[in-house]
C-alpha cells in the first residue's frame, strides 16, 4: 500500500516536471495538473494511510480513525489548482492568439526590441 | 474585537461588487475603488494603533480555539505590513485613474481588491495552510493585473509568470505536507510550541519542510536562483501593476521572517541555523544579479526592475542575520524599498508613455523634462542609497547590522559595490533620458507613437501627485528615522519573543 502510493507520487512528479520543462504551453499545462494531482495524493498521504476508517472518532480509546484533516487540506488544493487550471489556459490561449506561437520562453528579438539582429 | 478581518473582508466584499454591478460604470468603479482603498488605510492605521500596546492579538473565526479553528494573528509586524500595504495601494490607485490605465482593459478595480485582500490576508494570518490560500487569492488576482490591457509580450509574459506561480504552489503543498506528516499541524504558533520538542536526530523532515518552505517564499521574493521571473514579468506589466507588486516580493520576505522566526527560528534545535546559512549567500548573489541587471538594462523598466531585485538582496541579507537590530534594520528597508520602487515605476510610467518606446536612448525632450528629471533624480537616489532620501540610512541600518565576522566581508562589499553599481546604471539611465535629450532641439514628427496618442503631453497635478506622495513619504521616513526605527525595534522584538507569540495565540481565554 505505502509502496504503491509512494511510488505513484513519485511517478506522477517526474512526469510532471519532465512535462513542465517542455517550454510549449499544453505540455506545460499537462506537466503542472501532473504535479498537482501528485500533490494531492501526497497531501492525502501526510495523515498517514488508513483503510476503511472514519473520519470521526466514533469511541474514545482503542478505536483508530482516519486523520480528517488532511482531507480538507486536500478538497481546498484540488479546488484551487483546479481554478488555476483554468486560469493558465485562458491566458495560455490568449498568448498564443497574440503571438502566434506556443512558446512559453521569452525569443530573443522580443527580449529586447532594440537588437532585433542579435542572436541568443 | 472585529477590527482584525475588515481588511480581509472589506475588499472581499467590496471587489465582486464592482466586478458585477459597476462593471459598465467606470465612474462609480472608481469611486467605490477609491472609498474601498481609503477605507482600508484608515483600518490599516487603527490596527496600527491597536497593536502598538505591544499586545499579539488574535482574532479566531467562529470562536474556535486556536490550534483547531482559523486563526488570524495581529502584532506590530502584520500591522506595519497592512499599514505599508494601504499607503501604496492608495498612491497606485491614484496614479492609475490619474493616468487612465484602469480604463485600458477590464476588471482593473476589482481585481485590484481582490489584490489588497490576498496581501492583507497574507499578512495577518497565523496559519501556514491559510497563507497558501491568502497566496493564492494575491496571485491570482495578480495574474489577472498582470495582463491588464494585453498585448503579445505582456501575455507572453504573464504566462510565464503565471507557469512560475503555479509551479511555486506546488511545492508550497508539498512543504506543507511534509511540514504536516512530521508535526500533525499547521498552525505558526502550535508548530512553534512543537518543533523544539523533536528530538534533534528526528528532526530530518521538519528540516526539508523548513527549506522546501524557504524555497517557496524565495520564489516570491525574488531570491537568487529563483529570481529569474521577475524582471521579466514587472518589465512588461502595467506600471501601476509594477509598481503595485513592489509590495509582492515584500510578502516573501514577510513570510520567511514570520515563519522561519517563530516556527523554525532561534533556540529550535535542528533548524535553527538552517534559514540563515542558505539565505545568506544567496542574498549576496541577489545583489550581485541586480547590480549587474541594472548595469546591463537597455531599457528603463527592466532596469528598474532589476533594481528591485538588489534591494531584495540587501533585504534578505539583513533578514538572514535572524537577530533582532538585523531584523529592525531589515524592516526599515523593507519600507523603504516598496515605496521607492513604486515611486520608480509611477515615474517610469510618465514618462515612457510620452516617449516612443522605453529604450534608454536620447528622443527629443518631452514637455516637462525639467519635472520628470527631477522626479527621476529623487527616486533613484532614495533607490541606489543616496542621501538625504531614506534608502542611505536603511542600508546605513542593514550595514551597522552585519558585523559578525565572516558575515561582514561579504555583506559590506556586496551591499555597497552594488550600490554603486545601481548608482552608474540610474545616472546613465537618467542622462540618457532626460539630459542627452535636451541636446536634440529639433523635434522629428513623431512615428512610432502608439499608445502614448491619446494622451496628453502635459502631466496634470493630479497625475504627478502620487509620485510626489511616495517621496514625500520617503522624505518622512527618512526625517522620522528616530521613532520610525524605535518602533521597529520593538516590533522585531516582539517577532523574536516565540513564548509571547505562541501564548497569546495558545490562550484559551476568549477576547470577546
């Protein structure tokens, strides 16, 4: 259990920041909902892992439960990175309508509009 | 005592307000802006007033006792902090009505609310998991500012700003995971109470928690290696946007003073001297990337912008001290550096709008060049550190703070090489600008003018009033260092006395 979800963390994460070094907007928006998403199993997991508990303490002593905390952690996160989400492609699209182009770093000739000429 | 929230719930009411009613009555928007940024200043001066006793004032949200309820905490800092952030909030709305850049694109007002209400909130909230919301809320309206009006570079821009934020919070969740998992809490004032009761050999991932939390707010400080975004970003912004997010990097300062004082600060075994050791050098290298920056610019609002980035360094190298007179030193920077870089950018803003581009090369002067030159002059000397303006004796302060050993070779000879450094590249900036183009009497018809047509040539008063309101605050911080620095010191004393803090937060008895 813990190896499965370890692993899925640490696999949904690489893929997320390979993806986040594409430098071309979707891969770029794929790469960070990868990485949110591999947060929230991770945020999920830092209550510790428990199965089939409640949330609630149901009896005071030997009854284990379930850390409710976390969960809220994670409602919040998934609700903002979702907004975000959206966000980063509605201004994606709108600077690639402008610039005609995908790219997300900065070409040389518009660093600077005075050196046109120059190379990077 | 309800004071505590308005300047959370103020703009928050007040931002969707005019987002869906005034939205097709740039006169009322304005208005409401206005009242609702009054407003917030006169709150922020009585909360200033109110934490002055020396009193940390906690509000709790629904009466929730502190460690499981929502918790906002008032002390000198947050409320110095709300207070710095209503005055510039004030001089930039008025420069952006002034000059008519919130007629430029849409939602201008109220996102600019929405703005006030993240940093208030980031501000004053005693809770790391809520300063991540608070930081979203500020980023997010910020996004939205930053490409206020548009244009192919500014949205180029803004998205690169945006895949930097966005990839900041994630790492912010995973601290904050890491910080909860080794803890079972994220409440400033529980985790200091805590931390010091880890065994020093368990501490490991309260260590990485500490360092994936600096790196965050490193990102939005602007400390080097993770400074890359900014002058990218406040270069093709607005400049009342720019001018606006001076008080953005604040926040990350604020932040790493906050947290790694009273929850991994002094006297907590394991991570006591973990923010320091790495601050401090890359505060160091923060300063060496500005000056250079400033050096190097071929334009004048990158040059400005990396000058930001150098005070942020001289900043955060007197905040890596972690002492006290480092910290009061650091903080009469901080106030210092916001308002300069605002006036800067305001300045920036009047006058390339009347030039055709802002490329530092000589045009013909513009109508007022006297006015612009001299108002050029006095932002750049408070921001290189010149006196009479505050900037000297804020670096003065910082200087007079650094003088352990090994500490003093490095802070000195980078805070005062990069100063001249800024020196130089304001001087070229200014003479290019300003004084080179007197020398061209003749005036070519202009071609190039786009946006700077349909504005007048004339500043009117009310245009330049904000800048002057920005120096004359300058000027006062600077006549006021005495109580101005006397208060500072009882602030960071305050910053630095965990127990007060963790037991005023901790107390079960209810304010009322």
């Amino acid at each position: 259990m813990e190896l499965i979800v370890a692993s899925t963390v640490g696999v949904l994460t690489a893929g997320g920041v390979y993806l986040l070094l594409r430098l071309r907007t979707f891969p770029v928006i794929l790469g960070l909902a990868l990485l949110s998403y591999a947060v929230n199993v991770f945020l999920f997991a830092s209550g510790r892992l428990a199965i089939d508990q409640s949330p609630i303490l149901a009896k005071y002593g030997e009854a284990t439960y379930t850390d409710p905390l976390p969960q809220a952690l994670v409602l919040t996160a998934i609700v903002i990175s979702f907004g975000m989400t959206a966000v980063l492609v509605m201004i994606g699209l709108g600077a690639y309508l402008e610039a005609e182009s995908d790219r997300v770093d900065i070409e040389p000739e518009m660093r600077d509009a005075t050196d046109k000429g120059e190379s990077a | 005592m309800h004071w505590i929230i308005l300047p959370v719930v103020l703009p928050a009411l007040l931002a969707p307000l005019i987002g869906f009613v005034m939205r097709h009555d740039i006169v009322l928007a304005r208005t409401a802006s206005l009242a609702g940024t009054a407003a917030f200043f006169a709150i922020a001066l009585g909360l200033t007033t109110m934490a002055a006793d020396g009193a940390t004032h906690v509000y709790r949200l629904g009466a929730w006792p502190a460690p499981f309820g929502i918790i906002l905490v008032l002390d000198r800092l947050s409320a110095l902090m709300v207070l710095l952030t209503g005055t510039l909030a004030f001089i930039v709305l008025v420069h952006a009505i002034a000059t008519g850049w919130d007629a430029r694109g849409r939602h201008f007002h109220a996102l600019f609310q929405f703005q006030l209400m993240g940093i208030s909130g980031a501000f004053l909230t005693g809770d790391v998991f809520n300063l991540f919301v608070f930081f979203e809320v500020l980023l997010i309206a910020s996004y939205g500012l930053m490409i206020h009006s548009g244009g192919k570079e500014r949205m180029r821009a803004g998205l690169q700003y945006v895949i930097m934020n966005l990839a900041g919070s994630t790492l912010f969740l995973f601290a904050l995971g890491t910080l909860y998992a080794s803890t079972g809490t994220l409440n400033i004032a529980d985790l200091a109470a805590r931390i010091p009761e880890i065994p020093a050999e368990e501490t490991a991932l309260v260590r990485v928690a500490a360092i994936l939390l600096m790196i965050v707010f490193a990102v939005k400080a602007a400390l080097f290696p993770v400074q890359f975004w900014l002058p990218a970003t406040y270069a093709n912004a607005p400049a009342p946007v720019a001018a606006l997010f001076a008080i953005m990097t604040k926040v990350g300062a604020y932040a790493i003073l906050r947290v790694h004082t009273t929850a991994f600060g002094p006297g907590v075994p394991g991570t006591e001297s973990l923010a320091g050791t790495w601050l401090f050098p890359a505060a160091i290298v923060t300063i060496a990337v500005g000056a250079f920056g400033v050096l190097g610019a071929r334009r004048l609002m990158p040059l400005i912008a990396f000058s930001v980035v150098g005070s942020m360094g001289t900043l955060l190298v007197s905040v890596a001290a972690f002492s006290t007179t480092a910290t009061t030193a650091a903080l009469y920077y901080m106030i210092h550096s916001t308002l300069a870089a605002a006036c800067l950018f305001l300045i920036a803003d009047l006058v390339v709008t009347r030039r055709s581009a802002d490329t530092l090369h000589p045009e013909p002067a513009t109508a007022q060049n006297g006015l612009f030159a001299a108002l050029f002059f006095a932002a750049a000397i408070a921001m290189a550190g010149m006196p009479p303006l505050s900037g000297f004796l804020g670096k003065l302060l910082v200087l007079d703070a650094i003088r352990a050993p090994g500490f003093i070779g490095w802070a000195w000879s980078a805070i005062l090489v990069g100063s001249l450094f800024t020196i130089v590249g304001f001087a070229r900036a200014g003479s290019a600008l300003f004084w080179k183009s007197t020398a061209i009497a003749d005036p070519v018809p202009q071609t190039a003018v786009d946006a700077a047509a349909d504005t007048p040539s004339h500043a009117t008063t009310v245009q330049v009033a904000p800048v002057m309101l920005g120096l004359i605050a300058l000027a006062a911080l600077a006549i006021f260092a005495g109580p101005v620095s006397a208060y500072l010191d009882d602030t960071s004393a305050q910053l630095f006395d965990r127990k007060g803090y963790v037991d005023a937060v901790m107390d079960p008895v209810e304010e009322g």
